[in-house]
C-alpha cells in the first residue's frame, strides 16, 4: 500500500496528515475552516484517496496559514506515498462539469513544480473562507509534490462551483496520474522523476 504520515508544528499549525493513495475515499477532516474541511471530503471521495486530517491554526487571524500549510503537508504526503514513483501512470486529467461551471485538470508528476492556475472566480469570499487562498493552497501542494498542474475554468460564474469542480477535476486528474500500470518502471526517459 502507498502509505504516508505528514505532521508539520509551527508558530501558525500544527497539522496531522495521513494519506493512501490505494484508498475507497474515505475521510475525517477537521482543518478548522469549514470551506476546507468540505473541499477536502470532495477532494478524497473523487480520487478515491483515503485522507485523515486536523489542524490547529491561528483561524484567529484569518485562515490563510493554514490553508496554506494543509497544502504543503498534503503535497508532502503524495511525494512519501509516491516513493521513486515506480509504475505510476504520471499523467492525468480530467474535464469536470460543474453545474454552468466547466473546469480541466492536466497534470504531469514530473518532479518539476509549475502550476498554471486560471480560475477567475468572482467573488473575494465563498462563506467565511477568502477565495484568493484556493490558488495559495494549491501551490504549497506542487511545492512539495514536485508536478506541472494546469488548472483552468473554462465556464462558469459560481464561485462555490467553480472552486468545487477545481478540487473534484485536481482529484480525479490525480487519481490517474498515480495509478499503477504493472510496468514497474520509471515512466521517464531519464529513469527518473
């Protein structure tokens, strides 16, 4: 099974994170930020990965370290699970419809960090949760699961849609990108990744 266990204490979290990327799509999320909390559920269910999660944050202040920091424990989590990346597809992508809002994931698990982030999403504000710390989340994940991830609205004026079809398409674009081919090998040139 392709396991992992991220805990990650600073001034701002503490965070506790474990990941299979063998999983059903099961999850107990508890971030602190309710906006989170649902998008993370989305994101497991979709991608089948079986995802624990608590954070302790400094919500006090706003919710911005620790939506970051969810985001490098999990890039973190996939890099450990992912081991030298032996057999995986590397990969994935998926065109999801979310009510009027269309949203593509592409992603490679090259071993280079590049996301290309183009969700316009209307409102500074889904709730309570800052809608600008979707992109910064996303980041800290391809920060530490080294990957080029293309994420890009193509309709769509709902920003609650739209963040949700983001994290569901990542999800299931992922779910490609990492699923074993049989072949053992490295899917690289270079014989690595």
């Amino acid at each position: 099974m392709r396991t992992s266990e991220v805990k990650r204490n600073t001034a701002e979290t503490k965070i506790s994170l474990r990941l299979n990327l063998d999983g059903r799509g099961k999850s107990e999320i508890d971030t602190g930020v309710g906006f989170l909390n649902h998008m993370l559920t989305l994101f497991a269910a979709h991608g089948k990965f079986d995802l624990i999660v608590t954070c302790n944050g400094d919500t006090q202040v706003d919710d911005h370290h620790s939506v970051e920091d969810i985001g490098i424990c999990l890039g973190k989590a996939f890099q450990a699970a992912l081991g030298d990346k032996r057999g995986i597809t590397r990969y994935g992508s998926f065109l999801l419809p979310m009510d009027e809002a269309l949203i593509l994931s592409a992603v490679d698990i090259s071993g280079r960090s590049c996301l290309c982030y183009e969700l316009d999403i209307p409102t500074e504000k889904i709730g309570t949760f800052d809608t600008e710390l979707v992109e910064e989340f996303f980041l800290g994940f391809v920060r530490n699961c080294p990957m080029s991830l293309h994420l890009r609205q193509l309709a769509g004026k709902n920003a609650h849609h739209i963040v949700e079809g983001a994290f569901k398409s990542v999800a299931r674009a992922l779910k490609e990108a990492v699923a074993l081919d049989g072949s053992n090998e490295i899917p690289s040139t270079k014989g690595v990744l």
